[in-house]
C-alpha cells in the first residue's frame, strides 16, 4: 500500500476529510472512544519555527491514543546542520510511524515527503496549514452543522492560512470572498484553479456580506519579521472590528487560527465575544489530529 501523506487538504478525498471531521467530533465527546490505536508508536516532530497549539497538540493526542512524540528542533539534529532534507527522511522514516514537520518552504517539505517510508504532515510551511484548517472544519460543523453551500470570508494576508481556505473551499464545497490589500494575494494558480468558488473581492465590507464565518490572520507572519511596519500600514483597512461583523451574516462565527494581536488584525472585542468560536477552534487542534493520526496510523 502507498504511503498516504497530508501535505496539503487535496491529499485526502472529502469524503475522508469529513471522516476525520466526524470522527474528531466524536472523540471529543466521548473521549473513551479512544483506546490504545497508535500503541507503541511514534510521530518524530521537526519544528523550525516556533509553535504553541501544533507541538502541544501533536504530542498530547499521541499520548492520548497509547503512543509517544519526539520534538526535534534544528538545533539538535543533524538537518540544522546542513545534513540533506532527503537523506533526514530516509533515516527517520525507518525509525518512526509518522513524521510531521513546521518548516519555511512548502517545497522542502514535499522533498522530505518524497522520500519517508511513513506518513508526514504538515505542521505548517510558508504554503499551507491543513492542520489548523481540520480544527476550523470541526469548529465550523459543531456550532452550525454543514459548510456546504456557505460563504466564508478571509479578511487579511493571502498567505498559509488564506490558501488552505482556498482548498477547504473546494473540499469542503463552500464560497471564499478573500478581502487582502493589492500585492497580498494568495499564489495566482491556486486561485485560478479555484475561480468557480473563490473570489479575491479587497473591500472587507463586501467581502463579509453573507458570510456565516470570517476569519483572519496574523498581518506579519513567522519569517516576516523585518516587513512588520510596512504590513501594519498597509493591512490597517483589515482590521476585523464589531462593525465589520455586523455586515456578516447575522449568526456568523469569528474564528483565528491564533496567536492573535488585539488591536491589529482583529479588535480585542470581536476576540473576546461570544460569536468568536476562537478558543474551541484552538482546543479542536487536539481532536482533529487525534483523528487524523489515526486515520494515517492506526493499523
Ligand atoms: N495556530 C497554530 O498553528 O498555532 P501555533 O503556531 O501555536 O502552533
Ligand atoms: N500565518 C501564520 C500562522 C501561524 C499559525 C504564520 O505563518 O506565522
């Protein structure tokens, strides 16, 4: 049998990202559904960026499930030392049962997929999130059931987050009105590719307009440090404030994949209202890839 990865949300068929979805949901309500499914095994975590949600939640669903995680940084291993991407993923691969990593390019990531033995996620790169995104989907499907058929509105940078939204549109067969300033768009052939569901729409008003979710991101993302300034003028119009949200739908949900910043891309209020599903979306972490590594790992 191949080895199935989970680079991006195309790598799984909808009907198996709604398994997940489903599956999350029910391990989260009745957590003795669990057992022991991934006894015995590892999942090797490489992080080159920093993490909160992604490491703590890997780690603790492996826990969780009978297994165990390995955190590696590089700092200390060899690939921080310039051993190659693909010679890392031979060696791991023969000592672990799966593999995820946080990294810079998305490419670089695929290379190391290429050539393990085991199922590698991603864990974030400059490309996609489809982890967090797995978290939105099951966030979204408990507090208004099925997305099918909504539209959702991406209000910010057309980075990682906004194109996995970008591919949750197509798997999960919803509308994208993405409102980002001019030079942030997400990458051009993804939304050609798209076209038929996803709208670059740049006024944030018409962008929420029917949206039963809005959603943004960090303006200057991990890697952009030094564009800070500059982001922080030019993303100023994106700010998802109250009055932004009072254009949406009326029972629209707020969700972000955190870390936030009150008072940039999201007012403190619209943080901390009750519409903001922000902290189930970060707790659903968990439950999703709980789901997702049994799905990938159990035997
Ligand atoms: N949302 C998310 O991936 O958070 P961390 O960077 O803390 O993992
Ligand atoms: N766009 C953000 C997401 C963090 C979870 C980043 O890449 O830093």
């Amino acid at each position: 049998m191949t080895t199935r990865h989970f680079l991006t949300l195309l790598d799984l068929e909808p009907t198996e990202l709604h398994q997940i979805i489903h599956r999350a949901i029910a391990l989260k309500k009745s957590p003795n559904l669990r057992g022991e499914s991934l006894k015995n095994k590892t999942l090797a975590m490489f992080f080159e960026k920093s993490s909160t949600r992604t490491r703590v939640s890997f780690e603790v669903a492996m826990n969780q499930l009978g297994g165990s995680a390995l955190f590696l940084s590089p700092s200390d291993t060899q690939l921080g030392r310039g051993e190659s991407i693909e010679d890392s993923a031979k060696v791991i691969s023969r000592m672990v049962d799966v593999i995820t990593i946080r990294t810079f390019e998305h490419e670089k990531l695929q290379r190391f997929a290429e050539h393990s033995r085991v199922p590698v996620i991603n864990a974030l790169t400059d490309g996609y999130h489809p982890c967090q995104l797995l978290a939105d989907m099951q966030t979204f499907f408990e507090h208004r059931g099925d997305i099918a058929g909504k539209t959702v509105a991406w209000i910010g940078d057309g980075y990682n987050m906004c194109q996995s939204y970008i591919n949750a549109a197509k798997q999960f067969d919803f509308t994208l009105n993405i409102a980002c300033p001019e030079g942030f768009d997400p990458d051009a052939q993804l939304l050609a590719e798209n076209a038929d569901r996803v709208h670059i729409v740049r006024d944030p008003v018409a962008a929420v307009k029917d949206a039963s979710l809005v959603t943004t991101d960090v303006w200057a993302s991990m890697g952009q440090e030094e564009e800070q300034r500059i982001r922080r003028e030019k993303f100023q119009p994106y700010q998802v404030t109250r009055q932004l949200m009072a254009e949406a739908a009326p029972d629209a949900l707020f969700m972000h994949c955190l870390p936030a910043h009150r008072g940039e891309e999201v007012s403190a209020e619209v943080l901390d209202a009750p519409d903001s599903v922000v902290w189930d979306e970060a707790e659903n972490r968990l439950h999703a890839q709980m789901a997702l590594l049994e799905f990938l790992c159990a035997d």
